[in-house]
C-alpha cells in the first residue's frame, strides 16, 4: 500500500515538472538575459525589476485600482454575452432549427468581422465612455459562446430525445437532463474561447477614452516610457486570463462529473 501511494505521488510530481519546466526555463532566462546584456535592460527588464515596479504599484494603491476596473469591465461584458448567448443559442439550436438555417449565414458573417474595424462604429453609437468598451468585451465574447452552444445542442442524439420523451418526461426535466448535460461540453469550450478573447480585446477597449485599466496602464506606460510599469499591466491581464480560464475549466469538470454520474443512474 505504501509503495503504491510513493509510486503515484512520484508520477504526479513528474506530471507537474513535465508540465511546468518549459515555464520555469522561460522565466529564469528572461530574469538572467537582461542583467547578463543578452537583451536590453531598457526595453525588456528583468523579472525582478518587473515585480519590484508590481510592488511599488501596490504599495501606493494604485495596481489594485486598475486592476479592479478592468475586471469589472471584462465581466460585465463577458456575463452579458452569456445572458444573451445561452438562451439563443438553445433557441436556434434545439426548438429553431430551421430558422437557425436561414439565419446561420448571417451569423456567422457577423462573427467573422475584425472587431477592431467594430471600433468606429461602436464610438459613433455609444460614444467614448463604459458603454462602449463593455460592448466590445459583449461583441467578441457572444460568437463563440452562442456557437458553442447551437453546436452542442445540435450534436445531442436524436435518440436520446426521443426516448425521454416516450418515458414521459416533461420538457423542463428533457432540458436538465438531456438537453443542458449533453451540450454542456461545447458550451465550455464557447465559455473559454469567450473568456480568452475578453481580456484580449480588454486592452484595447480600454484605450480608447479611458482614465483607469490595465489597457490604460499598457498604453499610459508606453507613451511616457515606463516599461517596467508596461509588463506588470502585460503580466497582470496574462495571470486574470489563465486564472479565469481555470475557473472555468473546474466548474467544467465539476459539470461534466454530474453529467457521468446522471448517465449512471
């Protein structure tokens, strides 16, 4: 029994260094490379420095501000895209199949368009202020979420379906049992995709008229030349998008788990 537990807590640490000793040699070359002049220190400094700069940022109060905004930006327009992307797209995907077939093309069109080309158009009708970068962060999360979910209702058995349906199950309990586990795998994969996306388009929400945010910061940072400052914005949105990612993967497995578990019984 002993070896047993010795054999699996060795496979697990040989798991996390496998998986983590790309990141751990990329880090401490970029911690060695500026201060042994590999690159210059002016315009990529050394971890160290970037971290001293974090500290001081807050220490002062001024980090937690920035990064407070720019959450709550993100999840606003991230929360608003689920609220209308879920309902949609088990609407279209389930009950509107053949009205999701006319309308698929148009859709689709729309997903395709560079939200940054969106820019403009978002300026002249919503203006400079919070509503305009909060429908960004909604425009680029909604395509994949409402893709996601159309796909993974479309994709649940036919089968399945029918045969609730003969037991005599009422379509609340068809929609909670059937219906939400079998497309809950693709709805995930529309949920991470739309969170990615978020903080990737935050930056540049957040250069257009704004006073605070970590997209302010990257772009205060580069116009008065403060690159230490810069990579603790770069590193800070890099860390809330692999957190947030987490989170989500989490209350996935913890989704997908009830789904097995339902099949079992």
């Amino acid at each position: 029994m002993g070896y047993t537990k010795k054999r699996k807590l060795s496979e697990a640490v040989f798991y996390y260094y496998r998986k983590s000793i790309a990141v751990v040699v990329f880090l401490v070359l970029w911690e060695i490379g500026p201060r042994l002049g590999l690159v210059d220190r002016t315009f990529i400094p050394s971890l160290s420095d970037i971290f001293s700069n974090m500290w001081q940022l807050l220490s002062a109060g001024k980090l937690l501000i920035h990064v407070g905004v720019s959450l709550r930006r993100a999840a606003l327009g991230f929360s608003v895209a689920i609220l209308i992307a879920l309902p949609l797209g088990f609407l279209l995907g389930g009950w509107f199949k053949r009205f999701q077939e006319y309308l698929n093309p148009l859709l689709t069109l729309l997903a395709k368009i560079n939200p940054f080309s969106m820019f403009p158009i978002f300026i002249l009708l919503f203006g400079i202020g919070e509503l305009t970068k909060v429908i960004i962060i909604l425009w680029v999360c909604i395509w994949p979420v409402l893709f996601g979910t159309i796909n993974g209702v479309k994709s649940i058995d036919p089968l399945l379906v029918k045969a609730a349906l003969a037991m005599g199950t009422s379509k609340l309990a068809l929609f909670w049992k059937v219906v939400l586990p079998g497309a809950a795998p693709n709805i995930f994969a529309g949920l991470k995709q739309g969170a990615g996306t978020s903080f990737f388009m935050l930056i540049a929400a957040e250069m257009i008229g704004a006073t605070a945010g970590l997209g302010w910061m990257v772009l205060n940072s580069q116009v008065n030349f403060q690159i230490p400052r810069l990579f603790v914005a770069v590193v800070i949105i890099a860390v809330m998008g692999l957190l947030i990612n987490y989170l989500i993967e989490s209350l996935e497995r913890k989704v997908l788990n009830w789904k097995e578990e339902s099949v079992m019984n």
